[in-house]
C-alpha cells in the first residue's frame, strides 16, 4: 500500500572493499530476508519479496552523506531532522511515513490518528522489547503544509513538534516476552555489539516507505539539537513561501506518458534556454508619471492592505506597478546565471546578461536563485518579464537523425521603454557532410583550386601586359595604360586571394563536420541530468555544449557570409566582361549610358520619398505600426511600391480624409511619376544601346565571333601568326592614305627589328583570311543612294577635269613647238654670223660664242 524510497543504486568498490552506499531493489529484500521479518510493524502481512515492485525510481536519493553523517551520530547520539509535507489529495489526508534503518528496522514513522499526527520513535524496532516511543500532537491536518520537526537525545530521548507546537509523550507499551523472543533478543544485541566493534556503523536511514500521496520538501538532517526556538523562527520564516509551492495534482506514478513512434524530420536533444537583459530602476523623467506610480501604491494600501488584510512592503509592490527603466542596465542578481564577460552564443555579453532553463521558468510559480555571495533570492515566476525588461531570447538544439543536422533555433523578442515588444526568430544549421555529398563537395572544391590557378595565371599575364605597356610608354614607343586596367588587375587579385582564403577555410570545416557533430550532440546528450551531479555544474556543462553549437554555427556562417559577398563580387566582375562583345554588353552598356540621368533624378526621387517618409511617420505613427518609425515607414513605402496597393489602400480608412489625401499623393508622386521616370531612363538608354549596335558595322552574332577566334588561336600556332597587338601596332604604323597588304606588313621600319611573319605566303594567308569579312575590304561597299548622287557628281567633274588638263596640255605643246622653231632659226642665223666675221676688240663682242643650249633640254623644267 506505499511506496519505497531507497538509496541511488551505486556498482560496488573496484578494489573489492564492502559496499558501503546505495541499494538496489534486490538488496532491500536481502536484508528483509537476513533478519528474518516477516512480518514489518505497523504492515499487514507483507512478504519481503513484496517490497521489490514497490521501490520507486522517482525518489531515489543520495546517501553519502547520510553514511558520513552516521559516524558523527555514534559520537554525539543526537540529531535533528526536519521537513515539510502537504496531502495532495484534496479532503483525505492519512499519510503513513516511515524512515527505515539498516534491515528494515523501524527508526522514525509518522501516521495520523483523527486527522490529527502522531509520531513513534524506535531505539532499534528489531528488539521485541522496542515498541517504539509515541508522541501524538493535537494540531489538525487536513490541507496545506504542515511543519515536522525530530529530535534525537544523547540519553536516548525524543522530542517532536508540528508547526512549531509540541506534543504529548505517551507511555511506550512493554511486552511479555517469551523464553524464545528473549534468547533472540540477547543474540541480536550481541551480534550488533561485535559488529560495532569491528567496525561497522549501521545505517541511520536506509529507505523511506510513503504510504499515500503527499508533496514532501528536501530533509534537513543535522547531527545536533537545533533550539526549538531556532525551529520555531525557521517554521514562520519558511511558511510564506512553502504556501507558493503547489506542486502536481498527480504522484509521478499517475502521470501518464504517451509513447509514439518517431516521426518528425527533427527532434529536440536539449532543454530550452531563455537568456534576457534588464534595465535598471529610474524616475521617470515626466515627473508626473512618478505621482502617479505613487498614488497607485497609495489606493492599493487603502483599499486592499488594511485590516484584516496584510500586505508586502510597498518596496516590494513597487516592483508590480510599471517602472521607468533607466538606459543603463541592471547587474543585480535575477532569475538565472550571469554570464557577463563570457562569449556565449554570440550574445552581448559585456552587459550583465541572465540565462535561466526555459521549463524552471514556466513550471515553477517560485524559483530560489543567487548565490552565498550576494545571498539568495526568492523569485515568482511572473515577475520574470516586466517592465524593466530589454530583450529575452528563447534558444534551443535539435538534431536530424535523417540528415545529421544540427539546428539552433532563436526567438528574440525586443521591448523598447514604450512596451513594444518585437519578435525575431532565426534557424542557424550546423550541418554535416559525409558519404557522396562529402565526395561531391570534395571534388567541387578541387575544382575550385583549378579555376583559381587559371584565374591567377591570367591575372599575371594581364599584369605582365601592363608592364611591357609601362616600359614602351618610358621609351616614348607607347601610350600610358589606362587606369582601369589597373583597378582591373586589383580587383581581381584580390576576389582570387579572397576566394582562396575562403575555400582553404571551409574546407577543414567541412573535414570534420561529422566529428564535431559527433562530439557536439554527444557532449549534451551525454549530461548527467539525472544524477547526483551538483545542479550548477550539470548547468555549465550544458551551457559550455551549447556554447560550442554556437561557435561552430557562428564559424560556418561567418565563412559562407564572407563566400557569399565573395560570389557577388565574382558575379558583377563576370556580368562587367559581358562588355567584351556589343551583342552581350546590353546590360553594362544600358547602366553605363543611363547612370549620368538615374543620378541626377535621384536627388528628385530621395526628396520626394524622404518627404512623404517624414509626413507619414508623424501624422499617423502613432496608430499603425508599420508607419511608427522613419525606417519602418520607408520599408512600407518600398515594399507598396514592389507589389501596389500593399499597405496604402484607400478602403480602409474612408472616412479619414488626411490618409485619404497622403495615400493619393503617394501614389501619384511615386507610383505614377517617379517609378514611371525611372523605367523611361532605363528604356531611352537601352534604345540607344540597340541603335549604336545596328549602327556598328563589325558587329557578327557571339557564337560566330567565339568559333572565330578559336579559329585564330589554331591558324597562330599552326600558320605562325604574330600575336595582335603586334599586327596592330603595325597597322597603326603605316600611313592614313597606304592600304594594308601582304608587302606592307611584311615591311621593316625603323621601329621593327624584324618582319612580322616568318615568310610572304604566311602573310597572304593572313589577308586572305580577314578579307572574307565585308566590312574590312572598302572596294566592295555599296554606296547609299544618298551618297550615289554625290559620287556622280564628282565623276562628271573628275571627266571635266581630265579633259580640261587634255586640252590644256595639247595647247602648251603647241606653243612650245612653235617657240622652239623659232629659236632653232635664231641660233642657225647667230651662228653663221659668227662663222662670217671675224671679231675685233673694239667691237666689244667676245672672240667666241659660248654654245648655246638646247631649247629642248631643260625647257619643260
């Protein structure tokens, strides 16, 4: 008809020493069956083997140091030992509660006799003389808790008291005993004595036997006489909060537990943490509010806490009313662990901030925190959240057997001094990789580290370029690089080496995932929950395995945030060298052409936008949540303009012509005008993107330009082409009015220390590559017929010309012919006159003539 309440079941001594604590269900009944009862006092016919199935996992208890504490009692022979119990059934209460010694044998028991208890003390139940030592108490017992208190004297002596008030003795019943009770009696009184003299101390409590359901507090059990007045004054200290502490409705028997089959992708492996910010108490600064807070105490005392009626002190009911926090926060002991200064789970901790088990918070109507220090206190469970609360987050840990993913899931909740309170949760997963996808993402990053090798080596050949472009402008033979190609090569130097960190990083990570999975999951279900482990100890072992999850989460979403901003910057870099071709440069060219207007309108749009913010927030934050701050009233704005009406819709607030207006404003500025503006910029640029792209004439299809350029790399290897820019550098070398041909490329200036192409045939097969393409030979461009009239014109004045300059020269070798005749005559008819006469000094003609040239000679010169 009860229950047993033996000691935690402990594996006996390695070194084969006689076990000394705990008890296990089979041992119960060895000791009943070695003394050889029967038949228990005050049981009714209740075999040892029956005591088996009544021994109860749920108030095992520690005996250590009810072992250490036995030696102490062989010294002084006195002891006090005092608890509190309640019936836990409403209207019955015949509670029977025995505390047994070393085999079975009857110590202390407690029953009722009319409501009323009554309390038997034995010197050793296993004598037949020792019918125990009776006290009954007069005090009546039906609800509440009631206050027992045991003492023990050196002379042998009891003395009990309930709540706080003594009994009477009634005098012990003395048997006859017959000559085999007496001759059994002598035999165990010598066997005890030889067993203290060797050594062996019995056990003061071996079990307790509860024989109804009651609510029983913790034992204090000290080795002394405590001064009834001591006991007394502890009794009225103790009874207000013993009061608060309901307990269950049903013994932890009755409470059934419903077994199903796992069927959840995640289950929870560790109880759920509440970690949570107070501010400290302040005036308010509205000193009114502080009247008010004062007039409140002061109705409540005059209403509620006169006689008969009495009431906490008003420091004590301060903290029921609403308080004015301050702006520093509170480092004063409260529900929890502080664990300021210490990193735990990425929480701020360099403010004082408590943590407390989410289930002692929500189980519990009273929770006893601090420490010896600062001394403890007793807390109610609804003062847990006030208004002196910052901010409370709610953290737990599940694990998915499925996928061996560890998840932390977060809910915060913010509450700022107007007692809005805002609620966040995130989901952050750890997650494990094995088998094939530990193979695939090990082939992923292999192929990683190739891409960042080729990435590198073109980056050097590009900052080579650059160089060789440095050293040629320094010899006056080039133009000075342009400055992006500078921040080119930056830029991606450092998306390769950041790139690189990263999968260097993630790689170990990821390695060792499984094991630190492993190692985490078992860390917290491993904890001695269940065990004789102090309490704060098994409280910063599961702190400390729950603050590894959080480091190992906070490692793996640094990393992938820090790869992510990376495959961004490596995602722009790719969409910029779209430039490279103008059938794919739409998107780079558009934003190139359109950023000058989108700028400027910008500073329009920002005013407008700002303003209507500013207007919104102050007329109508007060009422609407989404429009209580400028930020929030700008996320509404933005978010109403993606996806129209959104949160300004006109058909809630009809009568409200104020909201009507804004609305209407809103949605005519912004939603008509504005976003309408900008679509119009981004078109009219993309127009001109396209017209310049049907304007340009070396612009083919990409596929077309990539198979022709893989063309090029096999003709320069296979026909030894010189690289571009060295037949450009020639081209750009050769005269404006020169075309480019096979002779002039094979041509050495003064620049060039030798031909381009190894021999002419090389070098023809060059031109007759490129002068398949159309726009590059100009003999074969049809003219526009705009430009056809003016090309005849210029024919029929070209024809002119040329018969012009026909006539011109038929003529001017007409009067040369005749010119010359003539001084063909001239010259004959001078010569004869030489022949003829013979000259004399003072004719003054010269002895001979000179000869005379001929005409024809140098005439035309």
């Amino acid at each position: 008809t009860g229950v047993w309440c033996i000691p935690t079941p402990r594996p006996p001594p390695a070194d084969g020493s006689p076990k000394k604590h705990g008890l296990t269900a089979d041992e119960l009944v060895a000791e009943c069956e070695q003394h050889h009862l029967k038949v228990v006092h005050g049981l009714s016919d209740i075999n040892c083997s029956a005591f088996k199935p009544l021994v109860s996992q749920d108030c095992m208890f520690d005996d250590t140091a009810i072992e250490a504490m036995g030696e102490l009692l062989e010294k002084t022979q006195e002891f006090t030992m005092h608890f509190w119990m309640r019936p836990s059934l409403a209207g019955y209460y015949q509670p029977k509660v025995v505390f047994f010694g070393e085999g079975l044998k009857h110590v202390i028991k407690l029953d009722m006799n009319n409501q009323r208890p009554r309390m038997t003390f034995y010197e050793d139940y296993n004598r037949p003389s020792d019918t125990g030592r009776a006290i009954q108490f007069h005090t009546t017992i039906t609800s509440g808790y009631a206050f027992f208190a045991v003492q023990k004297f050196a002379n042998g002596s009891f003395a009990g008291a309930v709540n706080g008030e003594p009994g009477d003795i009634l005098e012990p019943h003395i048997p006859h005993l017959t000559p085999e009770e007496l001759a059994l009696q002598t035999q165990y009184d010598k066997e005890r004595m030889e067993a203290i003299s060797a050594g062996h101390i019995p056990a003061l409590i071996r079990g307790v036997m509860v024989g109804q359901h009651v609510l029983m507090s913790p034992i204090t059990f000290v080795p002394r006489i405590v001064h009834p007045g001591k006991l007394q004054e502890y009794f009225y200290q103790q009874r207000p909060q013993m009061a608060l502490k309901s307990g269950g409705s049903k013994a932890n028997s009755e409470v059934t537990r419903s077994l199903a089959d796992f069927s959840f992708p995640s289950m929870q492996i560790s109880p759920a943490l509440v970690t949570h910010q107070r501010k400290q108490k302040a005036n308010c600064s509205f000193g009114f509010s502080q009247d008010v807070i004062s007039k409140l105490v002061e109705y409540s005392e005059t209403f509620r806490c006169q006689e008969p009626y009495k009431c906490p002190s008003r420091e004590e009911r301060r903290g029921k009313f609403p308080t004015c926090p301050s702006s520093a926060l509170s480092t004063a002991p409260y529900f929890g662990t502080s664990i300021k200064g210490n990193r735990f789970d990425n929480v701020d901790t360099e403010s004082n901030v408590f943590i407390e088990y989410l289930s002692s918070v929500s189980w519990h109507e009273i929770l006893v925190r601090g420490d010896h220090a600062a001394g403890q206190n007793v807390l109610q469970s609804d003062d847990f959240v006030n208004s002196l609360t910052e901010s409370l987050s709610v953290m737990s840990l599940y694990y998915s057997i499925h996928d061996g993913i560890t998840t932390r899931l977060r809910v915060t909740f913010e509450i700022d001094a107007g007692a809005d309170v805002t609620s966040t949760h995130s989901i952050d997963n750890y997650v494990t990789i094995f088998g094939t996808t530990k193979t695939n993402y090990l082939f992923a990053l292999n192929m990683c580290y190739f891409s960042i090798g080729v990435m590198m080596l073109d980056n050097v050949l590009l900052g080579l370029g650059l160089w060789h472009d440095i050293v040629a402008y320094r010899k006056a033979a080039g133009p000075f690089p342009s400055v992006v190609s500078f921040l080119l090569v930056v830029v991606d130097t450092c998306v390769i080496l950041t790139v690189l960190a990263t999968s260097v990083l993630a790689w170990p990570a990821k390695a060792t995932s499984a094991t630190n999975t492993e190692a985490i999951v078992n860390s917290v279900l491993t904890l001695p929950w269940a065990t004789d482990v102090a309490y704060t100890d098994k409280k910063e072992d599961y702190l400390a395995a729950f603050n590894n999850v959080g480091n190992e989460i906070a490692f793996n979403e640094s990393v992938d945030s820090v790869s992510m901003i990376v495959a961004l910057v490596v995602l722009v870099r790719s969409i910029s060298c779209t430039a490279a071709h103008p059938r794919i440069a739409l998107l780079t060219n558009t934003v190139t052409k359109a950023i000058n207007d989108f700028l400027h309108f910008l500073i329009i749009c920002l005013v407008v936008y700002l303003g209507l913010a500013f207007v919104a927030t102050w007329r109508f934050g007060a009422k609407r949540e989404d429009l209580s701050t400028l930020s929030k009233t700008c996320q509404t704005m933005f978010d109403s303009l993606l996806g129209p009406p959104g949160a300004f819709t006109l058909y809630d607030n009809k009568e409200n012509l104020e909201y009507t207006y804004f609305v209407l404003l809103y949605w005519l500025s912004l939603f008509f005008f504005m976003l309408n503006f900008i679509l119009a910029i981004i078109v009219d640029a993309y127009a001109k993107v396209v017209e310049e792209n049907e304007a340009l004439e070396v612009e083919q299809s990409v596929w077309y330009d990539v198979a022709a350029s893989l063309r090029i790399f096999w003709f320069r290897w296979r026909k030894q082409w010189p690289k571009h820019t060295q037949l450009i550098k020639k081209i750009e070398g050769l005269p404006k009015s020169q075309p480019v041909t096979s002779v002039a490329l094979m041509s050495v200036g003064p620049t060039d220390k030798k031909p381009l192409f190894k021999n002419p045939d090389h070098a023809q097969h060059w031109m007759e590559y490129y002068a398949r393409y159309d726009f590059l030979c100009f003999a074969n461009e049809e003219p526009e017929p705009a430009q056809q009239e003016v090309l005849d014109r210029l024919a029929a004045m070209e024809l002119k010309t040329k018969t012009l300059v026909t006539d011109v020269e038929k003529t001017t070798q007409a009067q040369i012919g005749a010119l010359d005749r003539k001084l063909d005559k001239v010259l004959e008819a001078l010569n004869a006159i030489r022949e003829r006469q013979a000259p004399t000094p003072r004719s003054g003609l010269p002895e001979a003539l000179p000869e005379l040239p001929r005409p024809e000679q140098d005439f035309m010169e």
